[in-house]
C-alpha cells in the first residue's frame, strides 16, 4: 500500500514537470517578442509573469503600469508614480481605468499584458479597443483569463461574443451590475479564499463592484478569446492552457 502511493506521487510529480518543461518550451518561441522591449501591464504586477515560463519582466527592458485606483484589494495602497513590478525593475505607473487609457498616446508601446484583468471588466471590448490603440503595429498583446473548469466561475455558463459586443455598442460602464444575479446563482464559495463566505456579504459586494472590481462580469472560453482578437484585426500567435487555471492567448497587432 505505501509502496503504491510512493509511486503515485512520483507519478504525479512527473507529470506536472514534464507539462511545466513543455510549457516554458512553448513559451521560448514567444521570447523575441519581449526581449529589451517596452511594455504596458494592465491590473499587475503579476507574479507569473516573474516564473520560469512566462518570464517577461526578466525579458523586458522595462513595463509600465495601470490599475484603476491608488488603493486596490490586490495591490493595496500605490503611493506614487513607480510601478515597482519586480525586484530592481521599475516603470510608470498610471492610475487610469482600463477601459480608458486617456494619458497614453497611439502606438506608445511594444507590448501589452493583462493577467486576470479582463473578467473584472464589464465592457472588455472597449477595453481591448484601447489597449490595442497604445500598441504600436506589430506590437503584441498577451491576455491571461482564468478557465472557469478550475475556479469558483465553474457552473457559470460561457459569455457569447453577441453579449460583449452589445454592452461595447451600448458604451456600457463599469458601474455595470448585470450580472450579479447570476454570479450570485453559481459563484462556488468555497473555491473563493478572497471573498466573504456568507453568501449576502458576498453579494453586498459585489453590488459595490465599482469601488473594489473584484466581480468577474463575464466568464471567457478559449473560443470568445479567439473571437475577440479576431474582431479587432489582431493576428493569433498562439493559445495555450497552464496549469493551475490560465488560459493564455497571445496575438500581434496589424
């Protein structure tokens, strides 16, 4: 029996380390698209974006940031203008909301990253409209979005690409709360360590979504993703699941 379970747990780690080697393999083919170039982060810093397979901030010569407010439930409080995303390496940091990258010029920079960002935003496509806007051509954009088959947006059902683009057509806002009724349905609690438990605190928060962000509006396939990119011209490199729940797109401005 122990020697059974030994050789399970051997079993499982090589699992994970062969997926972790094909995936930081997978990546290195993406690595010239970062290498001493200038990015934008939106929601960050990210911590994946420090790890051994999507290392961008060791690539990067240098990231800018935004988050929509000087104090965040994730961040805390921003201070000042530093956006200090890893150990030595600091940029700009812009207090702007996503959807309105008002101090940035066209075609400012090489890159843009988002890591779960994009759910906390009720109108994604007039976001994704900015983000491309600031990239320069062949500028790349790299979003990260949670699979919902491995978090607490696991009996939402999938947002149809009909429904972001009439809230985008409708210049929807981010005071939005369409969606609270259903979160409230199907938010599986217990997969939320950040959230309050009691189910009425939880949608108490929610309904103060603008002030804190912390609401997933919309839930993303890898095929709304694709759809996105493709609405806005932007040429698909390449889309990947890594483990724990990213679901990862990364695609090149026209």
């Amino acid at each position: 029996m122990q020697l059974q379970l030994m050789i399970e747990k051997v079993k499982v780690k090589t699992f994970f380390y062969l997926n972790y080697r094909k995936n930081q393999n997978w990546f290195k083919n993406f690595h010239y698209l970062f290498e001493d170039k200038k990015g934008l982060e939106i929601g960050g810093p990210s911590k994946i974006f420090q790890d051994n397979i999507l290392n961008i901030y060791e690539l990067a010569r240098v990231i800018d940031g935004v988050n929509f407010s000087s104090n965040t439930v994730w961040e805390g409080v921003i201070k000042n203008n530093v956006y200090n995303y890893a150990e030595n390496k600091q940029g700009t940091q812009f207090i702007l909301d996503g959807t309105d990258l008002n101090q940035i010029n066209n075609g400012s920079y090489d890159f843009l990253l988002s890591s779960h960002n994009l759910e906390h935003i009720a109108n994604p496509l007039k976001a994704v409209e900015d983000w491309v806007r600031i990239l320069k051509k062949d500028g790349v954009l790299l979003l990260i979005l949670p699979d919902k088959r491995y978090t607490f947006d696991i009996n939402r059902p999938y947002t149809e690409f009909n429904h972001i683009y009439t809230d985008y057509k409708n210049n929807v806002g981010e005071d939005d709360l369409t969606h609270v009724d259903e979160i409230f349905r199907f938010h599986e609690l217990k997969r939320d360590n950040g959230a309050p438990q009691d189910r009425y605190k939880f949608k108490e928060r929610c309904e103060n979504n603008f002030d804190n962000r912390c609401m997933h509006h919309h839930v993303f396939s890898t095929e709304l993703l694709a759809e996105i990119y493709y609405y806005f011209d932007i040429e698909i490199l390449g889309q990947r699941f890594i483990e724990p729940y990213h679901k990862i797109i990364i695609g090149r401005k026209k």
